[in-house]
C-alpha cells in the first residue's frame, strides 16, 4: 500500500512495541541507567511517565540486558489483594504452593524459599508490575515486606514498579514513606521536546527503510506534528500513520498543511489546533464584553438600591444573592464583584475580596509580607523589614526560590515556603504553605492554620516556590569522595552529631568511609544511594539534625479538626 509509495519495507509508525524501532534520547539513556543501576543494588526501581511515553519499550530493553542467571516474574493486571497477587507471583516463577490454602503467610513462606534456593543457585529473583498505580495501599505494604528477605550484602529480591504519574502521588502518602524510602533508583520520562521528536521520526523511518532522498515532513510540518502530540511517542506514531496515508491518497510524496489539517481532524475528531485558538479567542471576547456589561449593571444596582442601612441590608443581601444567582454559571460574578469592591474602596487592599476562591483564605498580595510570615514560622529574625530574604546572613541561611511542578516535589523539597498563585483577575499573590495530607494543603495566614484542597490550588499556582534553608559557608553543589576541604570537615562532624559519635570519620578529605555513611543516609531517607553530598541530602540531613523545620504532616485526625474549624 502506501508504504512501498515513500520507499518503506514495513510501516514505520505502527503503535505496536518492537525493540527495532527503541529511539534513545539523552533521556532515555539515563532512565535505563538509573533502572539497570537499582537493579544491580537491590530494593525497589521505579519509572514513571504519561501514557505513550515509551514505559514498555524501556522496560523490553532493559530485560534483554539482564544477566543470564536472572528469573523474572512480570505482573500485568495488579488489580489484585494480596493473596491473589502473591498467588500469580508464584506461578509466574514457578513457586509450588497448596492451593486450597491461600493465605498471605503460606504464600509468602512459599516464595521465601524460593528466593533462598535461587540464592543458593546463584541466580537472581526480579519482580516486575506494569501499571502499578492500580496496587492498593495494602497490596504496596505486602509487596513491601517481600524485600526484607536478605543477606548480609544483598537483597533476595529486586522489584521493579512502572507506572503513571499517579504512582509517584501514590507513594508519597505517609503509609507509604517505609516503602518510598527503599526505593534506590527512580525516573519519569518526559515527553520529547522538538528536536528530540525530529530525530524521533526519522529514526523510525530510517529503521523502516525509507530511502534517504525521500523527506516525506518537512521542520515545518515536524514543529506541527510536536504541538499536535505533545511530543508523547505514541500520539506522533498515531499521527504521522496518518499524514503518510494522507500523502499517499493524494499521490503527494511531501506532506503539506492541508494534508496535516486533515488528518489531525480525522485522528482526534476535532478542529485543528489554529482552528482552536481562533475560536477560543472569538469566546474570550464575547466573555470579556458580557462581563463589562455585568460590571456595569451591578455597579448600577449597588450605588442606586435606595436604602443600603442595616435594616435593609437583608433585602439589599437578597437581592445581590439574586444576581449571583443567576450569574454564577457563567463565571462572571466574580470579575462583577472585584469592579465594585476596587471602587467601593474596600478597608483591606492586601488581602483578595472574600468571594474570589479558595485560594481567597490563604493569600496575600504583599510579597513581603509573606516573606515576613514565613521567617517567623520558620524562627527566623528578619533584620530588614523590607527587604527580608536579603538580610539574612548566607553562612547559615539563605532563601531560595525554586520552580516545581508537582505535589510531590513539594513533599520532597518538605519545606514551609511561600506559593506564588494567580487570581481569576490574573495577579499574583503569595501564600505561605506549612504542610501537607495527601489531599490538602495546610498555609497559615495572619497567624491562623487553613486548609485547602489541592485539587483547587494546583491550577492557581504558578510553580514558583520560596523556602528558607541552612547550610554550611561555601557550599555551592556536590561533594563527593576525592575532595578535600573544609566543608568535607563540617559534612563529617554533622554525622558524627547525627551518631552520636565523639569524633568525625574524616577531617578535610572525603574518603571511602564518608561515602559509605552518606549512601546508608541516603538510602534510609529515600534519595538515590550514590554517596554524593548533594543539596538533597544536606535538607535530609538539615531535618535530621533539627537544623531546618520541615513541611508539618497532616494525618487523618488533624485533618479533620482543620476540616470541622472551617465548616467545612
């Protein structure tokens, strides 16, 4: 068909997984290091990414280079309890067990002693779940406790968890922290950016055959393709199937715009993306004269009502609720209302008008005012009012600002700071965030503890994160074993502190025996066993030592004390 039209031995964008076609990026390189590297040291290997990101490829190439030794068992369907996902476990690696008893202990007995006897052979034991962000709270705890069989240098059993981005969200709740922190290797593979999906597509052609004169995309159509995908390897499989047969049909041997906005509308069912942004655009305007007009009515009601005294406040109340009413679907009242409060003058410009958004009870638009708060949460004295972060004295402590993208990285980063959020008016205000549940957010506003869903910050925030952390003079990145300093110095009598040790390992040269502390910390706290002193491990090390307050822990009961406080 149109395949042998542009030269092609095969189609080369079939959504099938073929080892042929595995396209390394730099990224990818280093996942399948981290993962080979977590395999090698035992615990848990996670990888993460969004659907279509090539999780199952890098999976495929990772098993073909696994030693010869190894046996593997490969859960697909994890929507299981526990016995029935030990059960599978078992029959996957060919563990006898009595099937009328079925229980977790017998299970788990069973496959003990199949991992010593591997052991004994010689022989390694990999666990591998695909779509791991299905597994139950209790299930992960199960599969928890499969890693405590070991010898004194290694783990009986390596364990591999792939999975959505729903999985990192999942093992950063609490009941899962014992879990999380045995995790010795970690990656989430993001979607190509252009260059990569250039090189990309022209991998897979290249693999399928096509000859080198042939140029069916040109940079033009490519940067189409990467906004229609979103650089995810599956949606530019799907779509550049697509633009080839389209090219075919028309007998043309280079894809043009037509071509491309035709089969953009035949693989996602709607407007092209051009299409989109003039429509959107052609809405916003309609929105934005429908909300003036709105501004303008109920500017009208509120100066024109005849009596706006206390006695008639309910009836004027009323009927303002009447307007809100009729109003609230459509998103308007709230742009309505900010016209009037900014021209009734409201008593306290700082703080967002009350009816604004959630984000209403947690924010200010005074950036050093939330600086101010934070250093006060954090024990901190602010020399200069004005101007706090640049008063503090950088031997000790210093503000950082940081960009983050996700609930999670706030729970690594677990620092108090201040969230730099959007209003539905498009200005920025300043909340200071002090911890975290697995669904809510808990900020501190004039002294006063809130809480709010995530669901209903994380569209509002921006990324910006500013925290407050100490650290040693001098120190500006890693440190690792063959550097000689006195920072070497401070990191040794820090674990001596920790250990409760009367001398440091080392003083001024990072040696052997610093490393080997460093790799048990980091390990022990969930960061990447590698004995590099790195800004990771000095926060860990900082909440360890009481050095740095940390992001404060909302269990259930706390939760909701906070929840009934606010009516809510």
């Amino acid at each position: 068909m149109y395949h042998e039209f542009f030269g092609l031995k095969e189609p080369a964008f079939s959504i099938a997984v073929n080892p042929r076609y595995l396209f390394m990026s730099d990224q990818h390189r280093e996942a399948l290091a981290h993962l080979l590297y977590g395999i090698q040291n035992g615990g848990f290997v996670m990888l993460t990414g969004e659907v279509g990101t090539g999780k199952t490829t890098m999976i495929r190439c990772l098993l073909e280079q696994l030693p010869d030794n190894t046996d593997i068992a490969i859960i697909l369907n994890p929507m299981a309890s526990a016995p029935e996902l030990l059960s599978t476990i078992c029959d996957e690696l060919g563990v006898g067990y009595i099937a009328d008893e079925l229980t977790v202990k017998v299970l788990t007995d069973a496959l003990n002693q199949f991992l010593l006897d591997n052991h004994r052979k010689g022989r390694k034991t990999v666990l591998l779940i695909d779509e791991a962000q299905l597994l139950k709270v209790p299930v992960l705890e199960q599969i928890r406790l499969l890693t405590n069989l070991e010898t004194t240098t290694e783990k009986l059993l390596q364990i591999m968890l792939v999975g959505q981005p729903e999985l990192k969200r999942l093992l950063a709740r609490p009941a899962l922290r014992q879990l999380s922190q045995r995790i010795t290797a970690r990656f989430h593979l993001e979607a190509l950016n252009l260059v990569e999906a250039k090189a990309y597509i022209y991998h897979r052609l290249k693999v399928a055959g096509m000859p080198d004169h042939q140029i069916p995309f040109s940079d033009s159509i490519i940067k189409k393709i990467h906004d229609f995908s979103g650089g995810i390897p599956r949606l530019i499989n799907v779509i550049c199937e697509r633009l080839l047969l389209g090219a075919y049909a028309q007998n043309r041997h280079q894809v043009d715009k037509q071509i491309f906005a035709a089969a953009v509308k035949e693989v996602a069912g709607t407007a092209t993306h051009q299409e989109e942004k003039e429509a959107a655009a052609t809405r916003t305007s309609w929105h934005a004269a429908f909300v003036g007009i709105v501004a303008v009515v109920m500017v009208a009601v509120w100066f024109f009502v005849p009596d706006r005294s206390p006695a008639n406040a309910s009836t004027t109340n009323a009927q303002h609720s009447s307007v809100d009413a009729s109003l609230l679907a459509s998103g308007t009242v709230i742009e309505a209302r900010r016209f009037i409060s900014s021209t009734a003058e409201s008593s306290t410009p700082a703080r967002l008008a009350s009816t604004d958004s959630p984000l209403i009870a947690v924010a200010t638009r005074d950036q050093v005012a939330a600086q101010l708060a934070l250093f006060k949460f954090t024990g901190l004295n602010a020399v200069d009012k004005k101007s706090p972060c640049t008063s503090l004295n950088k031997s000790s402590y210093e503000c950082a600002k940081t960009k983050l993208g996700s609930w999670d990285e706030l729970k690594e980063l677990n620092r108090p700071g201040i969230m730099t959020l959007s209003t539905p008016d498009k200005k920025w205000v300043y909340a200071l965030l002090i911890g975290l549940s697995e669904n809510h957010a808990l900020f501190q506003v004039d002294g006063v503890e809130k809480v709010i869903l995530w669901s209903e910050l994380v569209a509002q925030w921006n990324g910006d994160f500013l925290y407050v952390w100490s650290h040693p003079a001098g120190f500006e990145g890693n440190l690792q074993v063959g550097d000689r300093s006195e920072l070497v110095t401070w990191i040794a009598e820090q674990f001596a502190k920790l250990d409760q040790q009367p001398a440091p390992l080392t003083r001024q040269f990072f040696t052997d025996r610093l490393q080997k502390r460093i790799e048990l910390f980091q390990a022990n706290n969930g960061i990447l066993p590698d004995g590099v002193f790195n800004e990771q491990t000095l926060r860990r090390l900082n909440e360890a030592l009481g050095m740095d307050k940390p992001l404060a822990e909302l269990n259930e009961q706390k939760l909701q004390q906070h929840l009934k406080a606010q009516g809510l």
